[in-house]
C-alpha cells in the first residue's frame, strides 16, 4: 500500500509540473518583443556604421510581424543577420524574462579597393563587401588589379603603416603598376616604388632613413620616383618638371644644351683658320724669293736702311775683293 501511494504522489507532482510547465510556456510565448526587450550590441573594436541598431530592429519586425515569443525563430533571424555582406557574425538568443538579445559584429574595412572602376571594402580576413551609400569608412586607398590571393598580406601592410606614426604621416594610398606596388606620399608629387609585398618593414625602414637623412634637407617636389624595391639600396627618379632641381641636373641639361652649338663653331673656325694661314704662308713664300732675287729694287720705307748697307759695303766689296786676290 506504501509503494502505491509513493508512485500515486510522484504521478500527482508530475501531473502537476507539466501543467505548470505548459502553462508558464504558453504564457512565455504569449508574450511580445516590445523595443525595450530588444538588446542590440556591437561587439567591433574600431567604430563602424554600415548597419546600426535601427536596422537591425527592423530586420526582427519582419522575422517576426507578430511580435510574439512563440512566432520568433530564432535560427533563421540569426542566418538572415548573418548573410549581410557588413556583418561578420551574429549571436541571438532570449533570456527567460523574454528578452532578445543580438550581439552583431559588423566587418571593419582596411582599405578600399578600386580594380577596372569597381569599388569594395576589404577586412583584414581579405572578405570583399561592398561600399555603403549612407556611410563611408576612412581606410587607405588602394588601386590597380590587385588579385584576391594578396589581399590578406595587403591588409597587413596597411595595419603596418596605420601603427607606425611615420608611416601613417607619410602614405596616403597604394597603387599597383604590371605587378610592383608604389606607396602614394603625401608631401610632393613622388611615390615610393616597393615590388612586391615581401620584407616590408626592411623597405619601410630604409624610405624612413633616406626620409630623415637626405630627403629633409631637399624640396620633395623635384622627385618622381624614390624606389627602395632592392636590397641595400635606394634609387631616385629626379622630376624633369622641377624648375630649381639640383645642380646635377642643371649642369647635365647645360651641357646637353652646349654640345650642338661648339661642334658646328668648331668646323666652321677650322675651316676658316687653315684659309688664312695658307694665304699668310703664300704671301711669305712669295715676298721672300722676291727679296732675296731683287733686293734694290723692292724696298720698303721701313726696309731701307738695310737695303742701303748690304749694296754698298757686303756685295761689291766681298766680290771685288776675291777677284783681287
């Protein structure tokens, strides 16, 4: 008899429980999701606003019209959520007292990509989504055909310069030419050629030597180029449109600017010399014989005196002389 009233009571409190449970459920579920029951939160570091907490209030409306517990279904609102190309993940779940709750991580762009006149964010996982018409984040700038395979190790450049407060003054944006990465400055008009995306911090350290060392003291303007894509050394592209460029140029322009005009002078001037100098030796030749052969009679007023001594005193006398003897 003892045995039957024990199973009799446990029955009872089963009975009991279920009805309880059943009731407290449907009541659960009869409950509605009012906005004060909502609980939206954005777990990203770096503040984003793709999608802010009134469209997410929206997309729970139209998972559940209704309003009630029971009608929500809590695996398709997460997947919905979820399939946002900004959202990288979702949580949704409810709390006992009827309260939802939505822990949304919304994707942080790195750059923004502009490939053949299209543009999209990329995060650092190297995720494509695409640029919002109500809200722009500001990343780097990055242009060129830039394949999807580097877009992780260009996400970790990016981070590089945006942590290094020399880098973060100094690059603007990246561009991709045939297939070597230049990093876009902003002071002058020059960029920085890199290659490839291989022993950044090497490369970054030696622009920031030839920053601090050489590049203070000149104008940046009369740069175009400054390359630091091989190792152990920097080489420079000098800006051709650069009025006061350094002597080096000016005297290479100098000097290329002379080479024509001596070259013609020169021809002309040897040209002109050996004319003179052969009628000069003509006109000596000849005077000469004509002195020797006719010394009286050609004479000059400043010649005279020394024809006057060599008649009367040299050639009769010697000749006389010998015939005498």
């Amino acid at each position: 008899m003892k045995n039957k009233y024990r199973i009799l009571k446990i029955a009872i409190t089963v009975i009991i429980l279920g009805f309880l449970l059943s009731f407290s459920l449907k009541k659960f579920s009869g409950q509605k999701i009012t906005d004060n029951k909502i609980s939206v939160k954005m777990n990203e570091k770096t503040p984003v606003y793709f999608i802010d907490e009134k469209d997410i209030r929206e997309i729970v409306k139209k998972e559940n019209p209704s309003g009630k517990v029971g009608d929500l279904n809590i695996p398709a609102l997460e997947q919905k959520i979820n399939a946002l190309p900004a959202i990288d993940s979702a949580n949704v779940y409810l709390n006992l007292n009827g309260k939802l709750n939505l822990d949304i991580k919304q994707r942080v762009p790195v750059f923004r990509l502009n490939n053949n006149g299209k543009d999209f964010y990329v995060d650092e996982k190297g995720v494509e989504f695409p640029i919002s018409k109500t809200y722009s984040h500001p990343c780097m700038l990055v242009t060129g055909n830039v394949k999807k395979d580097e877009y992780q190790k260009l996400a970790e450049l990016v981070e590089k310069i945006d942590k290094d407060d020399f880098s973060k003054k100094y690059f603007i944006g990246i561009s991709k030419d045939n297939d070597d990465y230049n990093l876009l400055t902003s002071e002058g008009n020059y960029k920085v050629e890199i290659g490839d995306l291989d022993n950044i911090d090497f490369k970054v350290k030696g622009f920031k030597t030839f920053v601090e060392k050489f590049l203070v003291y000149q104008d940046p303007q009369k740069y175009n180029m400054v390359s630091v894509k091989y190792q152990n050394q920097i080489v420079t592209t000098l800006n051709p449109y650069f009025k006061e460029n350094d002597s080096i140029l000016k005297a290479g322009n100098k000097e290329l600017a002379k080479i024509p005009t001596p070259t013609t002078t020169k021809k002309t001037d040897n040209k002109a010399k050996p004319k003179t100098e052969e009628t000069k030796k003509t006109s000596l030749v000849s005077s000469k014989p004509k002195e020797n052969t006719k010394p009286k009679t050609i004479t000059k007023p400043k010649e005279t005196k020394k024809p006057e001594k060599k008649p009367t005193v040299t050639k009769p006398e010697t000749k006389a002389k010998v015939k005498i003897e």
